[in-house]
C-alpha cells in the first residue's frame, strides 16, 4: 500500500497538523457560530463579549477534553490490542468500560442524591473492579492473551446485563444516566478537566517508555520470553497501564464507544506496527475521532446536543465492518 | 530512538498548547461576575443544590423543564429559553397561549449551555436529576435555582412552585395565584363523590412497555389528591414498567392512558381475552389522555387541566 510510503514520523507530523486545525476549527462550531476572526482577537486576549464566555466555559473545556479523553483510549486501545495479541481488544470489549458503566449507572439511579464528584469516582472504581475480577480469573501463573479476551467479553456481558437490568426497573431515572453511558463531552467543564488531566498527562510518556515492551510482545510469548522479556510482569504492568488510561478517560466523559477500538486500527494502517509511532498515532487518531464526533454533535442540529458517543458509533461501527472484510481477505 | 521520542514530544506540544488556551479563560470569568454584582436587593434562595442570590426581578428567565415553563406562567413571565426538546408541540396549548415567542435551547436531556449563554438571561431554573452535573456551569451564566420536577410528585410541585415565585420576586403574587390554583382544586375535589371506591391507574404506554404511575408519582398522587385511589399502592417505584398479569392483577376500574406513538403494547394486548377482563376495559373506562398534559408538564396549570380531564371522563360523560 503506498500510503506506507510515507515515513511514520512524517504521518504523526501530519496528524499533530491536522489535530491543532481541527482543535482551532472546533473552536468556532456549535449552536452559535464564532467567526475563526473572532477567534484569534479572543487568543490575542481581545474583549469578545459573549463568545469569550462561550468559548472560555464551553467551547476549550470539552476541546481539551476530546484531546485528553482521545489520548486516553486511544493508546489505551493499542496497548490492549498489543497485550492481547488481538485486533478485536478495546477498552470496550475487555469490560473495563462496562464496569465503569454499571457502576456509574447504579450510582446516578439508586444514589442520586450523590455530590456530584460521586460519579467519576464511582465509574473509575467499577473500572478498576472489573480489571481484579479479570485478574483473579485470567491469571494463573500468568495469562494467556486468548483468556484475557474471553474472561473480558464475560464481564463485560456481566455488567452490561447489570446495565440492563437497571434501565429496565428504573425506567425514569435511566434517562438521566443514558446520556453518560452513550459518552459525552457536553455540560464539561475545567474543573473535570483538571480531573482528568493528571492521569492521562502522567501515565502517557510511560506508555511511550514501554513501547519497545509491547514490541516484543507481540511477536509472541516464546520470541519474547527468548528475547529476555519478563512476559506476564510486562503484560500485567501494561494491562494496568491500559485500565488507568481508560477507566479514568470513561469515568468523566461516560462510556464513550469505538473510539479505543478504530483509532489504533486506523493509526496501524499509517504508522505500521512500530509501539514508538502507533501509540502517539493512535492517540492523535483517537482525538481527531472525537473532536469530529463532538463537533458534529454540537453543530448539526444545533440547539440539540447530539452525544459525541452516538456519533463515534456512526463512524466506528462502518469502518470496523470495512475492516473486518479486509482481514478476511488478507 | 531519537525519532520515537520527537513523536512523543509531537504529542506533549499538541495537548500543552491546548491547555495554554486555559490561561486565557479565567479572566473572562472574573469579568463576567462583577458585572452581577451591582443589584438592588438581593435574596438568597435555598433549592437542592444550595442557595442562590438573586438580586431584582429576573426579566430574561430560562426554564429546562416543562413543569417550570408552567411556574413561570401561573406567574405571568415568560421564559426567553426553555428546553422544550426542539419540538414546540410539546408546550400543551392552555400555556403556549400564555407565553410569548421564546428560544428553544434543545433537549432537556441536553440543552445547550452555548445557546442558554447568548440569551443573557438573569435566572435559569434546572431540575434535579437531569441537571445537578452541569449546575456550576449553568451558575456562570446566570444565578442558578435546582429544583426537583422529574422526580416530583404533586406536593413537590407545589413547592417548586413557591421557590420559583420567591426567586422571580413575587412572593405574593405567588400567594395569589397558590390561593386560586387550591380553590380550582377545591371545586375539582367537590366534584368527586364521597364514596367514590374506583381505582385508578394512569399510564405512559410505549411500544417499549407499559409504564404505571403508582400513588407516589406526580399523576398518581395528583389524581389521590382528589379523592381518586390509585390502582398500585405498593412498590418501590413511582414508575413501573408492568406486563399484563400485572396490570390484571392490579385491575383498576380506570385507565387514563398517555400513549406515546400509534403502535403501543396495549395494541397488542387488546387481541388477549385476560386484558378484556380489567375492569376497566369491560366498563369502557379506558380513557386516552395527552402525554405532555398529563406526565411531562408537572406544574399548576397542567394539574387543574388534568383534574378537569378526569373529572369530565369519569363523571360528566355518563349525564
């Protein structure tokens, strides 16, 4: 394919490009539209009246959570794909972000009375929850990434039974957590920024010191165990890695699908399969996706907010399909 | 490896200048809250989710429930945003009429805090359970009042009202139109005989199920209000999704049904000889009512227009 023509480094300059455009873009979309002008005079610290405030409180805040939350599954989404040695691992079919949801749904639905600080905490511990329950029952002297998978899919079908089952005996107040299980960046502002921030600016730059880890990893237990590599401390380490990246991203913005899974598969297709590219790849990829989702939520039918999570979906679930078919034929 | 790590510091770049455009917001925000401070006078406003200043009378008022729309009208304001979930058939007649032009600011679910901004209102009035997450955001805008409405049953209603009416600054006002409202639900109650013994049972019916509204519930305890028993005394929930055993079980003499589309479960259940056993169904008291009325208004006026709904199907009818 020629597009691996292209140097990966020159693809991650061009996706860096692309993301700071589509951030400034983002900036001016919504149900009242900001002149890019106006824009720049707010940036140059110019007095823009009611589009400052729109910008400064609305706007920013859900931007730099679409770069943050897109970081945080997207290479959450590459290193579980690079553990489990499975093009299908994601966030979303390991359980993690079932688990966040079940608990943040039994949290908005039987405690809703709540501080509203409650729900992240309750969704990033679900998260965390799941990843025991996958390591009591997965690791026996280790883990095969076949098992891995499998126990993750049963979870996941476990909590999201959970799920069910809530929405189904509490009709009414469903309607508000259906909102955060579907993912979304609206209502978000800087103090769930902040909240977010540490942990996906912090865990980051370690995933990229272990990327040479996930190489080895995904020749296989046998070549990397031959190489040296302490394999099941390794996959432990990163799976942690994963579950912090993504159980912290889901607990603020709410189960957001798909993006964990496609932008790791669609950064693979540009950068090749080197961890040093494919995980800030990956993460650029993953912003992209949800800055695009987001802004078609705010803008197309504007004053109605469509979840970012909906549009994720609608561009995830086709692309996964295509995908599919490709490996079939490969 | 140095290539890797540039890629890495591609990225960091990327997410430090996002967060530089941070720098910039704060003051915006400062600006915004002196401009609030000059005020005649203030009084502080306790709801669910603390207490409010407010400061004169609020003339731009935006509403993310209907039952608030409704407030707002008993008192004669109307609101210049509502959350009206982009469809204004949803404002039941007997308010539209009420109120003027206003903004529609999307869903209740979601509404769009951009467009509540660029109204400037001086009072935004959310509910509980589907707006506590975006209180802060929605208290830089403009002074900001929770109150319970989706969660409410009548006596709740009655009481947003009066935080409502204390917040606009028409504390009498409010009195007066209280006073009025309880003696229109005076005559509605004089309506209903003393030895009325029929059970009741209002319900949303969907093509996803069939919703009861027990005694606890707005319509529920509304209807019990006026001497009218509701066929579910029991269960946790105010809403119950229930199938047709239970519903049989329950057997009310009266159905009010709030039917959400033409295809419903019910239009299945009618074929089954168990639900041409309900008494309801065998007295012909099965009576179809209009959802936005009936279970998404919540507020005084929908009340009485409810009461006078079931007081005209239950007993004028038969004259």
């Amino acid at each position: 394919m020629n597009l691996k023509k292209i140097s990966p480094l020159a693809w991650i300059l061009f996706l860096s490009i692309l993301t700071l455009l589509g951030a400034f873009l983002s900036i001016g979309i919504g149900a009242v539209f900001i002149d890019p002008a106006v824009i720049l005079h707010y940036f140059t610290g110019g007095n823009v009246e009611n589009s400052g405030f729109i910008i400064g409180n609305f706007r920013l805040p859900r931007i730099v959570m679409c770069l943050l939350v897109g970081t945080g599954l997207g290479i959450s989404g590459a290193i579980l794909q690079g553990v489990v040695r499975n093009p299908l691992a994601s966030p979303d079919v390991i359980g993690i972000t079932k688990g966040a949801g079940l608990s943040a749904a039994a949290v908005i639905i039987l405690f809703p009375e709540l501080p509203v600080i409650g729900l992240p905490i309750a969704a990033f511990f679900g998260a965390g929850l799941v990843t025991v329950g996958l390591y009591l029952f997965a690791f026996r002297k280790g883990v095969q990434p076949a098992t891995l998978a499998l126990v993750g899919i049963a979870l996941g079908a476990i909590c999201q039974a959970g799920i069910q089952f809530l929405t189904i005996k509490f009709p009414i107040e469903t309607n508000a957590a259906l909102v955060w299980l579907t993912g979304s960046v609206w209502g978000k502002d800087w103090g769930d920024v902040w909240l977010l921030a540490p942990w996906i600016l912090i865990v980051t730059p370690i995933t990229f010191a272990l990327a040479p880890k996930l190489d080895v990893l995904s020749l296989g237990d046998d070549v990397a165990e031959g190489l040296g590599e302490p394999v099941q401390k390794a996959r432990l380490l990163l799976l942690i890695i994963a579950v912090l990246l993504a159980g912290s991203s889901v607990a603020i913005v709410g189960t957001l699908g798909f993006v964990g899974l496609i932008a790791p598969h669609i950064a693979r297709q540009l950068v090749g399969n080197r961890h040093a590219y494919l995980l800030p790849a990956s993460a650029l990829v993953g912003i992209l996706l949800l800055l695009l989702a987001d802004d078609l939520g705010r803008g197309l039918f504007p004053p109605t907010e469509v979840p970012a999570g909906i549009f994720t979906a609608i561009i995830g679930a086709p692309y996964f399909l295509f995908l599919l078919r490709k490996l079939q034929k490969s | 490896m140095k290539k890797q790590w540039t890629a890495f510091f591609m990225l960091l770049f990327v997410l430090f200048l996002a967060a530089c455009g941070n720098a910039n917001d704060e003051q915006t925000v400062e600006d915004e809250g002196d401009k609030n401070q000059e005020s005649e006078e203030t009084r502080v406003i306790k709801h669910e989710m603390g207490e409010t200043e407010i400061s004169g009378t609020p003339e731009k008022v935006v509403a993310l429930e209907f039952s608030f729309v409704d407030n707002l009208a008993s008192l004669g304001v109307s609101p210049v945003g509502i959350a009206d979930d982009n469809d204004k058939e949803r404002i039941i007649e007997p308010i539209r009429e009420e109120i003027e032009d206003y903004t529609s600011v999307g869903t209740r679910k979601q509404p769009s805090l951009e467009v509540i901004s660029s109204l400037q209102p001086d009072l935004i009035i959310a509910d509980m359970q589907r707006h506590k997450d975006i209180y802060d955001q929605l208290s830089e805008i403009a002074p900001t009042i929770i109150l319970p409405s989706l969660a409410a049953d009548y006596e709740g209603i009655i009481d947003s009202f009066q935080t409502v009416s204390k917040a606009m600054g028409m504390e009498d006002k409010g009195e007066e139109v209280l006073a009025e409202h309880q003696q229109k639900m005076e005559e509605l109650r004089a309506q209903v005989p003393e030895d009325e013994d029929r059970t009741v049972l209002p319900a949303v019916v969907a093509d996803s199920g069939y919703y009861a509204h027990n005694m606890e519930s707005y319509t529920g305890s509304l209807l019990e209000s006026i001497g009218l028993k509701n066929a579910i005394q029991s269960g946790d929930d105010r809403y119950n999704k229930i199938n047709l055993e239970q519903l049989v079980e329950f057997n009310p003499d009266v159905l009010f049904h709030m039917s959400a589309g033409d295809e419903t479960v019910v239009t299945e259940w009618e074929n089954n000889s168990l639900y041409q056993d309900i008494s309801a169904v065998k007295n012909d008291e099965v009576h179809e009512v209009d959802r936005n009325m009936w279970s998404r208004f919540r507020g005084l006026i929908s009340s009485e227009k409810i009461l006078e709904d079931a007081v005209q199907y239950l007993y004028e009818e038969q004259k």
